[in-house]
C-alpha cells in the first residue's frame, strides 16, 4: 500500500518559537524608531531646522551608530520626522472635519487649527518644507503626502455638498488641492514675515475660500448665508438657511 501524503509544516508551525521571537524583534524595532523619532522632533525644538544626527543622538541618549541601526540614513530619518507631523496635524484636523456648523465657522477652524500647527512648531515645519537635513533623494515627500490626504478629506466633503445641492461636483478635486496649496503658501509667507496676527490671517483666507465658493454657488442660482448653520441631514439631504428672499431651499 503507497504512503498516504502528509500536509507541509509551514515554517512558523516548524518552528515557532523563533517566529515569536522574530515577531517581538520587529515590535521592538518599530518601538525604537518611533522612540528615535520623538528624540528627533524634541532636538529640532531645541537646535532648529539645522539640526545634525549628532544633536538628535545626544537627545536620544545614544551614539549616531545605534541611530544608524534603525534607519538606513538620514534622509530615512527626515522621511519619519515628516509622517510625524503630518499625523500630527491630521490629529488635529479630523475632528474639525466631521463638526458641524456654519461655512464661516468651519473654514475658520480648519484655517486656524492649521496655523496654529505650525506656529507651535515653527521649526518642525522648516525642517520638513526645506528638506536641507535629507541628504540624497526621499522615497516619500511627506509635504505631498500631508497636502494630499487634507485635500482629500477636503474634497469629499465639498463634494457631498455639491452633488446634494445638484451641482457638478467634477471640479472638488482641483479646487481642494488648491485651496490646500493657497494656505499652505500664506503659512510660509505668515511663519517668515509675522506681519499680522494669526487671528487676522485666518480671517482673511476664510474670507477669500468663502467667496470662491459663493461664486460657484450664485452662477447656480443657489445663496447661502456663510453665518447660519449648513448641514447634511441623513433623511432628506442637505438643509440650508434662508436666503435674503426668505426662500428655504433643501437638498433631495
């Protein structure tokens, strides 16, 4: 009678233990970087954006070759730096994204939370947008990145409004990107200059995204008031204030 086939050990059934092991090294490594990177944000804080891996050892309490275990270079390092703050600031906004309230009311609290970002870690940011620590060509460019992931948060909120108010929403895409580009350039200029305060910037750059979306929404015969309350309503669409007329229209 022939030998009946046995099924194939996987290698971590052949040997688990050392897959357990394995495991527990790769947690202990991400535990490190994450360790190195907080050490990384706490020197830029302390010596600028011109921080050197001698400056950021120092801070993590270890010698630059042990920083050199944990990312392949200095660039690897900026590229980390970066997803931080990026996270960072995304931790910030979501929740702003989700409230409710009127448009004025939430153009400026995204507005603000964005430079209030940055002014609280000015040379974070520097360090980020002029990319001088990276020393070679990046695998990711976490200012993209960032830029990317605001926009598109952005965009599908501006496009659940304009396909509720029946409007062509083909163009949510280029406008966010652009409304992101345009704040973030104010916020480079803004950091640099501080020729005004906080409080007035975000109120002027509230003031022109409002009026670039009341421009769409007039050649459509549609008037909102910026100051009254706009939200999604999950039974019958979107609600929207009176207009000077004192007609309510509604989403379907």
């Amino acid at each position: 009678m022939s030998d009946i086939s046995r099924p194939v050990k996987t290698a971590a059934q052949q040997n688990p233990r050392g897959d357990a092991r394995r495991e527990r090294w790769r947690e202990h490594r991400r535990a490190r970087r994450a360790e190195f990177v907080d050490a990384a944000v706490r020197a830029i804080g302390k010596h600028g954006a011109e921080v050197g891996m001698d400056d950021i050892a120092a801070e993590a309490g270890v010698s630059k070759p042990v920083l050199y275990r944990h990312f392949s270079d200095k660039s690897d390092l900026y590229v980390a730096v970066g997803e931080w703050g990026t996270e960072l600031l995304m931790e910030r906004l979501r929740p702003l994204l989700a409230e409710s309230g009127s448009p004025n009311q939430r153009i400026h609290r995204l507005i603000d939370a964005y430079l209030g970002t940055i002014e609280q870690y000015p040379d974070l940011y520097r360090f980020v947008v002029q990319r001088t620590f990276a020393d070679k060509p990046v695998r990711a460019d976490p200012v993209s990145a960032e830029k990317t992931v605001i926009a598109n948060s952005l965009s599908r909120i501006l496009g659940e409004y304009m396909r509720m108010l029946g409007l062509d929403s083909g163009g949510v895409e280029a406008w966010s990107h652009g409304l992101v580009g345009m704040v973030q350039a104010s916020g480079d200029w803004w950091l640099e200059r501080q020729s005004m305060s906080r409080g007035d910037l975000t109120a002027y750059l509230a003031q022109i995204i409002w009026y670039a979306i009341d421009g769409v929404l007039r050649a459509a015969d549609i008037v909102i008031d910026p100051d009254e309350p706009l939200e999604l309503d999950g039974d019958s669409g979107l609600r929207l204030v009176a207009d000077d007329t004192g007609t309510e229209a509604t989403g379907n």
